[in-house]
C-alpha cells in the first residue's frame, strides 16, 4: 500500500537528546521555580550537637519575627501522631523533628513558617532551643562496646542494628585455613554524598478540594504517594505527587525527608502553600549520605593465582537512623555481588550495621544498593593478591573470571549472572591502552626512582530490581510500568513509572518505542512524575529503569503492535494471520509488495477500524525474571610527583558491557558523568566527622566538586553481550563507571608506589596523603 520511508530501526543510533535544548536554554521547570499564590516559605532549624537532650524550645521571639506565621516542633507532630516517620527499608524509623533529644548535628528540630525564605530564616534563627549535651559516639566500632546506647525508643537495647549474611560460613573458613596463599585487608569506603546540584526542595498545597498537591524532587513519585498516605493518613487518591525536571538525584533523592513532612503539615496548618528548599549545607548534613562500609576482606588463593575462597566481614555505619533505602530481603543491598567477576568457589559476606551520631542514610549513590562497596572490596583486593602472589594484575583477573560458558553463572553468594564476556572486555581494554607498551615504559621509570602506576578494576554489576519474588520497598513489588498511546497521526506519547534526573528518558524512551512500532521518536514524547497520568512503577535509582522500565515500554508496544496487527490485516484485506511485522512494516506474508506502515494503521484505528476496537493503545506492568549484569574492563595509568605526593591521572579507559545500547551517544554521557563522580570519589571527596562528631564537610569549599580542570579526559570503547532475558537485551549503565572506577584509581596509585612498599591507601587519596605515604617509605616510619 504505501513507499513511505522506514521510521524504524532507531535502537543503538547516537540521537540527541530531546530535553536538552529545554536544558541548555534555562527553561527547565524544577521545584524551586513553582510559585503559588500566597505561598508561604520553609525554613528548618537544626541542632548544633550531636547527640542532646533538648532540655526546651521557646518560639516566643521567633514569632515576633515580621512575616513569621508559625513554628512547629516535635512535640506537636507527635501529638498529631506525625512525630516519626518509617524509613523505606522498613526496618526502623526516624524522627521527623526531634523529641526528647537529638542523635546527629543538623537534625530537624523545629520547622518555621513565613511570608518569605528571608523571614523564615530570621524565625529559625530566633527559635530558642536549650541542649544537654550527651557523650557521641562518632564510630561504629565505638557503637559496638553499648556504652551509651543511641537509641532507647526502640525494643532491641543495642546500637547494633542489624547482622545479614550469606554464603557458607564453615565451608569458606576451611578453604580458607587450606589455601596456599592468603591475603587479608581492611577497606574502608568513606562515608561520601551524592551532592546534586540541586538541593531537594517541594511545594506542598492543599487545593480547593481538599486534594494535597506536591511538587518534590523525588525519584519516586509513586513511592512517596504511598508513603505520605500512610504517613499522613489521607487517602492516597486525595495525594497528587508531580516530581517536575530533577537537576541531578543519584539516590539522594530517594527517602522521604522530614522536611517534606513539615511542609505538608504546615500547608494543613495554615492553609496556604508551603514551599521548602534546602540550603547546600543542610543537603551535605542531613539527607541520605553514601557508603561507610569497613570491609575486612580475606582471599585465598593457590600459587597459581587460582582464588580458593573468599570472605568479607563488613562494619558499617548508618548513622542515627537506618534510612538506607533497601529492599526489604536486603538490610546490606546487593552486597553479594562481592565475589565480582571471578569464579570463586567458596565464599561468605557479613554486614554488621551499627547507628552513631551522624547524619542517617546508607542511600545508593549512583549504585545499585551496596554494588559500589562490594566491587570496591573485591577489586582492590584482587590487586593486593596479584601483588603477593608475584602475578601480573590483569593476568590474575584473567585466570579467575566466570568463562563465557559458564552462564547462566550461579554465584555463591546467591545471583544468576545472566551473561558476560570478560575475557573480551579485558583484552579490548589491554589493547586500546597498549598495556605491554606502558608496562615497559613503567619497568625504565622505575630504575629511574619515577612512579608510574597502572590500575585496573574488572567489575560485575547486579542491577534492575527487580524481580517480585525478591524485591519489595515497603511491601510494594519492584516492576515497572509503562503506558503507549499512539494518536491518529502515529505520533504518541509513552508514560513511564521511572523518574529522569538527567538520565534522558525523554530520549531513550521515544527510541525503544519508534524501534517496537516503526515510528518517528521525535513525535513520541515522554511523561514520567506525575502520580496523576503515569502508571504505578517504582522510580528510577539503581540503574533499574532500562533494566525494568525499558521492559515495560518494549512490552508495551508490542501489544500497541499485536492490537495494530488486527488493523492492518483489514487495511491489507486478508486475514490476521497472514499479517507479519517485517521491516518496521506490516506486510503479507510472501508478498513484500502489500505493506502498510504503523502511521496508516494508527489513522484507521480512529478513522477505519471495521470490527476492531477503536483507538491505538496498551500498557504492561513488567515484573522482571532476573537482575541484569552489566561489567566492564577500567585501566587508568598515574603518574606521581615524588616531592609533593601530587597524582596525575595521564590515562583513562572504560570499557563497558551494558548489552544491547538504546542510545550510544546517552550512554556516552552517563559513562562521563559516572567516571567523574569516580575521580572525585577517589581522590577528593570524604564527609568527614571529628571525634565529638561534628561534621567537617558542610559547604562546596569542604566537600569538593571536580571542575573540568581537574578532570582527566576519559577515553571509551564498548562490548556488547545482550541479556538474554531483557526484552531488548539492555542492560543498565548509568551506575557502572561510579561503580567500576574507583578502584581503577586506587590500585594505579598503589601500583605506582608499590616499589616504595605502600600496598593499601583509603581513599581518598590527596595529595597530603600520598606525600605522607612516600616520605614514611623514605624515612621508614610513619610522618606524623
Ligand atoms: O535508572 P537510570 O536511568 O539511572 O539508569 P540506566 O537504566 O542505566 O539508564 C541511563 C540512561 O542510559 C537511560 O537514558 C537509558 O535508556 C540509557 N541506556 C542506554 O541507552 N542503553 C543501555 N543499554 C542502558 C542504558
């Protein structure tokens, strides 16, 4: 019937991103620009200590304060039954503000309520609150001894608050015991933050029908519509949540905040709306921070290089509460994803989680639950075994990786690898970065007293939560959804329960549907944030949405497709069965020449649709068979300075397997974005605490940001091993190079000063650090 041009065949090609111009123009709409008719504003005070009695709060001058209209405290919210709220893990709970006392520096402890943000600062300010202070414990494993216990308001009288294991204990300490070789190490993961440049913020109004209209920066709209009606107690269909464009989440936009909270409540209260903004110190204190693992790794290993077993005892500290925001199966993430690429036959993982004094979280910074942690464990490890065995560090990883035949590959620790070619990646890598080459060029610098160092990290992800038989937030199953409505001139609009911040849904979204139903993505366009119109999905953290809500949307249009088939078999005046989907057309079968596009069909479904139901549209909820697992081969060569300990980070390769690519250009950027949250990880980036536990890290002069001086350039290449259970063979990428990288980094500088006997440094690795290290080799002791 018709010649027009084939639309299809979009999947894999560098299209740009269609929300870009609205970006580079400064037109996108975020929280902070939504302003309501008399709106009030937020502001929050917080505790200067971190672990006090509140002895009492006076509000009296603050609501002298010109354009203050109310403060509220804890004891308020308590009394409205809103004084705690469950953190998504569902294992604890935290306070929204504080009752009786406070257990972290900048906690919540009273909320105020003005004309304007000046005002509503002035108001915090002149709230009046009297501490006793409380002895801090500022470390986990000062929070193990129980001398002062953090937490009497819950049943179990101990800091510790969870232990979760897997693998075989004794089997692993046997293999251990008898191993010709072994290794053990203590690494620590610093307690880091995702620090989007934008804060989290909302705006909260009740409308004229009584309906709670929210606006936040969350990654969950649904979740938190769920939440907040169980929090709340209104009705989850009088909850509208809108999360408009988000200038960065990386997990940190996950929980549910206690301010969020607060403006609800002070919307009720006042019968205005409310909006609430963080300030970059308040975001850097008290919202979801990343990491804090202290792992004790223990690899055996025969003289061949072949690993034995493989055990991890974990320490980690979430703070005052558990807010880390796990499936409910998972106290400790994907943890289990420790034993990496390599097939280790025996292994056992341990976490022990403790609360202190600082601020809660545990949150999946740019990782899937704990996946950042586990590889960091597992790679630098691997390095520190090659080191002791005398076995070049790419050779020892090559001798231990799960082999291509070996997949479906059942991990000890409890995953089903669904595919992977590490070998292939590993080799690319080596290639591309010329390995002999700088291995000899290393071999002359060292006889020349220069440090060069050349590290690797050959990482395995598990991402997509995930399959319902598993993974659950808050009792909800984690599928994901997708909704496709094709309209009578074959543009459409595809809604997701996923929630870009950044990531280019708009974009890759349109792709995987054009590619399904031979369309135009330019005219597809995407909805995602709007509890109102997108179908219930669980949001986009843990590279989880192409995994699980790129399922849905190839799902979604292959029924969009099945229910055009029946049209086009009346346009094409033969029967269904004899109408296949060839070329991005429907065609009759054995006769190329009797075609009709996927816009022809979608006019007859308005205009001529015989029998069939009128109307071109579907939507699927896609319950994922299993997590997808993404790998990658990262090379990064250093050059140190031997006077000022300063590392030049000369070369950078990722190579990455995310399996089938949607968009090679998006992928692009995620790997870059990734690979700089990485450096600065590595080499920059530490929320540090003193002893009395106040925090050092509270502004962008402490906690530093790379710019694009420091950043190395970061050079690329890819594999591609389809997930063979993923409709489009997609795996998820966005996490892999803030995942993989890091370990990159640290094993090239310990590599460089290895000749001078350094075998472990924690990140991250300044300067000062480094310099310290070499001058102890020099002087054979410790600089002080
Ligand atoms: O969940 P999140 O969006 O953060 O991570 P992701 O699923 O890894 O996807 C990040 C971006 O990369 C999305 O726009 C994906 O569609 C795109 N992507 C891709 O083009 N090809 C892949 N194989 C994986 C992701």
């Amino acid at each position: 019937m018709s010649s027009e041009a084939n639309t299809g065949g979009c999947l894999g090609k560098p299209m740009k991103r269609k929300e870009d111009p609205r970006f580079i123009q400064g037109k996108g709409r975020y929280v902070d620009d939504i302003t309501l008719p008399g709106m009030l504003h937020m502001a929050i005070v917080r505790s200067p200590y971190p672990h006090a009695e509140i002895t009492s709060i006076d509000v009296s001058e603050a609501m002298k304060v010109p354009g203050v209209k109310a403060v509220i405290t804890g004891k308020d919210l308590d009394a409205a039954g809103l004084g705690w709220l469950p953190t998504f893990h569902g294992l604890d709970k935290q306070m929204v503000l504080a009752i009786g006392k406070v257990l972290f520096q900048y906690q919540e402890v009273a909320a105020v309520f003005a004309e304007t943000r000046a005002a509503a600062a002035d108001g915090a300010e002149a709230v009046q609150v009297e501490y006793a202070p409380l002895p801090v414990v500022a470390d986990p494993f000062t929070a193990r001894k129980d001398e002062v216990l953090l937490r009497p308001d819950r049943e179990q009288k101990t800091n510790h608050i969870y232990h979760w294991e897997v693998g075989d204990k004794d089997g692993t300490a046997r293999a251990l015991e008898s191993s010709p070789k072994r290794i053990s190490q203590r690494i620590w993961f610093q307690r880091c933050h995702p620090a989007p440049l934008e804060t989290c913020g909302c705006v909260a109004q009740f409308d004229t029908m009584g309906r709670l209209q929210f606006y936040v920066t969350s990654q969950a709209p649904h979740v938190y519509r769920t939440a907040l009606a169980i929090v709340t107690g209104i009705p989850e269909d009088k909850i509208h949540v809108v999360s408009p464009d988000i200038g960065g989440g990386f997990g940190n936009k996950v929980p549910v905040y206690p301010g969020y909270v607060c403006a609800i409540v002070g919307a009720l209260k006042l019968g205005r709306p409310v909006k609430w903004i963080e300030t970059r110190t308040e975001n850097l204190t008290s919202t979801g921070f990343a990491r804090d693992y202290h792992m004790d790794v223990e690899i055996g290993a025969g003289a061949d290089g072949r690993i034995t077993a493989m055990h991890v005892a974990t320490t980690a500290d979430h703070g005052a509460f558990d807010a880390a925001a796990d499936p409910t199966k998972y106290p400790a993430g994907m943890f289990g994803i420790v034993t990496g690429s390599y097939d280790v036959p025996a292994a056992h993982a341990e976490v022990d989680a403790y609360f202190t004094n600082k601020a809660p979280g545990g949150i999946a910074y740019r990782c899937s639950f704990r996946v950042t942690e586990a590889s960091y464990a597992i790679e630098r490890a691997m390095d520190i075994l090659a080191d002791e065995l005398g076995i070049d560090a790419a050779e020892l990883r090559r001798r231990n990786f799960v082999r291509k035949d070996q997949y479906p590959y059942q991990s000890r620790l409890g995953f089903t690898y669904d595919s992977g070619d590490y070998d292939r990646t590993l080799q690319l890598a080596l290639d591309r970065i010329g390995y002999t080459q700088l291995l000899k060029e290393q071999a002359e610098k060292r006889v020349r007293g220069e440090l060069m160092g050349i590290g690797f990290s050959t990482f395995t992800e598990v991402v997509g939560a995930g399959p319902s038989k598993h993974f659950d937030i808050l009792g909800i199953k984690m599928f994901d959804s997708a909704e496709i409505r094709i309209h009578p001139t074959g543009a459409g609009i595809v809604r997701a329960g996923t929630k870009s911040q950044g990531q280019g849904h708009e974009t890759t979204w349109a792709q995987i549907v054009a590619e399904e139903l031979g369309l135009d993505p330019q005219n597809i366009m995407v909805e995602e944030g709007d509890t109102d119109t997108a179908p219930y999905g669980l949001g986009t953290y843990a590279s989880r949405s192409t995994p699980v809500a790129g399922g849905a949307i190839a799902l979604a249009a292959r029924r969009v497709r099945e229910k055009a088939r029946k049209v086009a078999a009346h346009l094409l005046e033969v029967g269904e069965s004899d109408v296949e989907w060839k070329d991005y057309k429907f065609q009759v079968k054995g006769v190329p020449a009797k075609t009709v596009t996927m816009k022809e069909v979608a006019f007859a479904a308005y205009t001529n649709m015989a029998q069939n139901e009128p109307g071109l549209e579907a939507s699927y909820y896609y319950d994922p068979p299993n997590m997808t697992f993404p790998s990658g081969a990262y090379v990064a060569v250093v050059d140190i300075d031997r006077e000022t300990g300063e590392v030049k980070v000369r070369k950078f390769l990722a190579v990455d397997d995310c399996g089938t690519i949607i968009n090679p250009l998006v992928v692009e950027g995620q790997i870059h974005g990734g690979l700089t949250e990485g450096f600065a990880i590595a080499f920059m980036q530490e929320i540090q605490y003193d002893g009395e536990g106040n925090n050092l890290n509270t502004n962008f002069t402490d906690y530093l940001l790379p710019t694009s001086l420091e950043t190395p350039q970061w050079e690329t290449a890819k594999t591609v091993t389809p997930s063979p259970h993923h409709p489009i063979g997609a795996k998820g990428v966005g996490e892999s190079p803030n995942v993989g990288s890091p370990a990159a980094f640290v094993n090239a500088v310990v590599d460089a000063l290895s000749p001078l006997g350094v075998r472990h440094l924690d990140m991250p690795i300044t300067r000062d650090k480094v310099w310290r290290a070499i001058r102890a080799a020099e002087i054979g002791t410790v600089v002080a």
